[in-house]
C-alpha cells in the first residue's frame, strides 16, 4: 500500500477531494449496471484524511441517522477498514444502501465544515466502501438474538420495514413481514433504478435479515390475504412501513391519451420485470416533473432505446428537488431539459399522445417551502413533440381504510398520524417512513423505522398487547 500523508493538519489542502470514480457516459447508458466504480484502498484512506476531526462534527447533525462519521473516517484514514464498518453499522441498517441513494450533497456533505474553506469530505464514497469491504472480509454482523418472547408484524418490506424488522431482531423478537409483492425490498428494488443501485446488494441483505431469523411473507396482501385484525390478533405489535406509492394525478386535458404512463409502473416494467409493454424504442419521451423519480425514468428511458428524453419542470435547476448528483448524470447520458416550462394540455392523433402543450414559465416571489413559485408568461404557449409521456409527480399515501386499518387515523393527506414514538391512534400500531411523513428520503424512513423500534421494545417491555 503506498505511503498516504496521513494525520496531517492540512491534509484537506493538500489532498484535493476526489468524486467516486465513475464509467464513462457512453458505456453506461447501454447497459443498466451501477455507474460507480469503487476506489481503491489507497485512495479511500487519503480521502478519509481529509477529515479535521473537527470538535463539532456538522456532518452528524447533517445526517438522518446521526451518522458517527468522524469516527469511521479516522479509522477508515489508519487502514482499518472492517473497525469503520463496525462503528458505521451501529447507527445505520443498510449503510450500502444509504451510501448509494442518499443525495449526501444535500446531507452530511452539504453540512460539512470543509464546506467553507475547500470541499468536504467525500462521505458516501467511504460510507459505501468500508461497507463493501466488511461484506467482501467477513465482517458483517449476523449473529442470532436469544428469543424475548415476543412476536411483532411488520407491514411492508421497503427500507422501512426492513429496518424496522433489523433493529427488533436484534433485540430477540420473533418478526415476520408482509409483503404484497413477489420480490421483497420495496421501491428500493421497484422505484429505484439498478444503474444506482444494483439489486443483488438489496438482495445480500435480506439475506442477512433472513439468517437473523426475519420471515418474509410474499404475496400477501395485508386486508386481502390476511386481515389487519388477525394481525392484531396473532402479534404483540405491529409496524406498518407500506410506503406512499399512489401516483399523483395529471390533471390536464388530454390525460386520457394512449401513450401516457405513471412513473412507477415503467420503472417496474423496465428495472424489475420482464415486461415491456412501456415500449420507448425510438421514440421521443417527456418526463413532467422534477424530482429524483424523473431522473430516473429520463434515464431509465435513454437506456430502453429512446431517441429523445426530455424533463419538462415548471421551475428552474435552482428550485428543482432532485439531486444535482442525478441531474448532472442525466445530461451526461444524454438527458434534455426545459425548465420553467410547465404542460397545460395534450394533444394526440387517433387516440395516441403525440404532443405536449406548453407554456413558458417566470418564477415570483418564494411559496410556503421557500421556492420560487411560478406563474405563466402571457402568450407563451408552444407545442412540443412527445411520443410517450411519463408523469413523475410524486406520490401520495394510499387510504389505508380500503385495506381494513381499523382505528388508525390518518391526517388530512392521507398520512398515518403518528406521535414522538411513531404509534398510531392504536395502541401497539406503529408505522414510519413515506405512510406517516409523506415521500421522503430511503435514510428518513430508516430512521423512522428504528424510532419506532425502539418505541415497540419499550411497549412490549410493559406488558401491553395489541
């Protein structure tokens, strides 16, 4: 291994900050295989050493899970690698994981007080290292709890529940998950592409969550093939982690058309399934809207042959919520954008979306999230070519009362009301992530789940049943 300056004061100046190692745009974009490369040991450890140590570490506050970063970077800085992981796994569930999805520009990078003099730290890319170097020696955790007894339900098997079901484990409950689809992971293996992250990583660990004793139950519809009351009825507690996966609608004349897809549904078909009934071959797609979701169908779309994918978003980069890292690999793999240009109609030729009436947008003053808020230039309107359209508008939660949720009462948007512990309405019902908070981030659902834990260990520890 080659000498590294390490220890030094001044390591973050003298070692510039260096991004995970990327494959070029071209080679990528034919296949749907992660982007990144990893880095080499000597490369990881001067990166490391660019961490100050600094007395308040802004990158923990930064963070979700409250990361204990400093830490695993000093170690990650001397070489011990499988030390690192140990310390990162204790606040962490999934930190491979994390490491690849979270948008740490946003987060821990973005906190870090490197930020005011140099660059920060390349957290993600050691994060997702020393985590694949533990998996690659041995030292990944999966010892057995001795049983407590108790038996706890959790309801969905995205990061959520997954997490959730980790931490109870871990302290000897008997946990089962349910979960609707065939493949268990959630949108981390449905909504999220395999170029970010590759599904055979979600799969090692519910491998690992399975040898600590978790049932997974597929295929079974929770208020369908097994009732919310027999639930309660057959478990100590149950945590419902199902996630917000209703599309929002796109309320515009011509929404009827042939050709107009929700967001999911082709990411499923072309990430997941054998499906190809979403055909984009040759042809021009629009993506409507702005978040990490179209990213990831624009590129997504690029890769299934498309001639042309566009991101049409009523506001400009600034105000856009996906991540910067996703929009500048977008572009690189061929991605167009159209900024404050909002879709106001469609029009079509014998029942098939042929084009997308637009019209130009000009931002005013901030709304109640602190964005610009846009309004329509007068006389602006103009046509744009579109063969398929793909809405990534978000998601909102599904309404739990069709399913059977007696009791549990959801606020005004559909979300699970829950309190400081994540409990709901009823006592021993807990639920996180996406179905509480709305759509999120894959590490605010993590840290919902283990809140929520945390919280049925202590009701369990009282005596009180569902």
């Amino acid at each position: 291994m080659n000498a590294l300056p390490l220890n030094k004061k001044y390591a973050w100046r003298e070692i510039p900050r260096r991004s995970a190692p990327k494959r070029g745009a071209a080679e990528r974009v034919a296949d749907f295989r992660e982007i990144y490369t990893p880095f080499d040991e000597a490369a990881i450890r001067e990166q490391a050493s660019r961490c100050i140590q600094c007395g308040d570490p802004l990158c923990r506050t930064g963070c979700p899970l409250s990361n204990r970063i400093p830490e695993w970077m000093a170690l990650t800085a001397e070489g011990e690698f499988l030390e690192a992981a140990k310390i990162s796994a204790l606040t962490s569930n999934m930190p491979e994981i994390c490491s690849r999805v979270c948008p740490q520009e946003r987060l821990c990078e973005n906190a870090c007080i490197m930020n005011s003099c140099s660059e920060p730290i390349a957290i993600g890319a050691v994060e997702k290292f020393i985590t694949e170097y533990a998996f690659a020696h041995g030292g990944v955790d999966v010892t057995v709890a001795p049983s407590n007894g108790f038996r706890v339900a959790v309801i969905g098997s995205g990061p959520g529940g997954l997490a959730c079901a980790d931490e109870l484990a871990k302290v000897g409950c008997a946990v089962t998950v349910f979960e609707a689809q065939s493949i268990p992971g959630g949108l981390l293996v449905n909504g999220i592409p395999s170029f970010k992250l590759d599904k055979r990583i979600v799969a090692r660990r519910i491998n690992i969550l399975q040898r600590r004793g978790i049932c997974f139950h597929l295929n079974t519809k929770v208020g369908i093939d097994v009732s919310f009351t027999e639930l309660r009825k057959n478990f100590d507690a149950i945590f419902i982690g199902i996630g917000a996966q209703k599309p929002k609608a796109l309320d515009v004349p011509g929404a009827e058309l042939a050709g107009i897809y929700d967001a999911l549904p082709f990411l499923i078909g072309k990430n997941v399934s054998a499906s190809n009934d979403i055909d984009v071959k040759g042809k021009h797609v629009a993506v409507l809207g702005g978040g990490d979701t179209a990213m990831d169908c624009l590129r997504t779309a690029l890769r299934s042959g498309a001639l042309e994918a566009t991101c049409i978003y009523r506001r400009d980069l600034a105000n856009m919520p996906g991540s910067r890292k996703e929009y500048v690999n977008a572009v690189e793999e061929g991605a167009q954008f159209r900024f404050l240009t909002n879709p106001v109609s469609l029009e079509g030729e014998n029942g098939q979306v042929k084009r997308v009436c637009c019209v130009r947008m000009e931002l005013g003053e901030p709304d109640a999230s602190g964005r610009r808020k846009p309004r329509p230039e007068p006389g602006s309107e103009f046509l744009f070519k579109a063969d398929v359209v793909i809405v990534a508008y978000g998601f909102d939660p599904f309404q739990i009362k069709q399913w059977g949720f007696e009791g549990v009462a959801i606020n005004e948007w559909g979300g699970i009301t829950v309190d400081t512990g994540q409990m709901t309405s009823v006592p021993g019902v807990f639920a996180g992530g996406d179905s509480s908070r709305g759509p999120s981030l894959v590490v605010h659902a993590v840290r919902d789940a283990r809140k929520a834990a945390a919280s049925i260990h202590a009701y369990l520890a009282t005596g009180s049943k569902t």
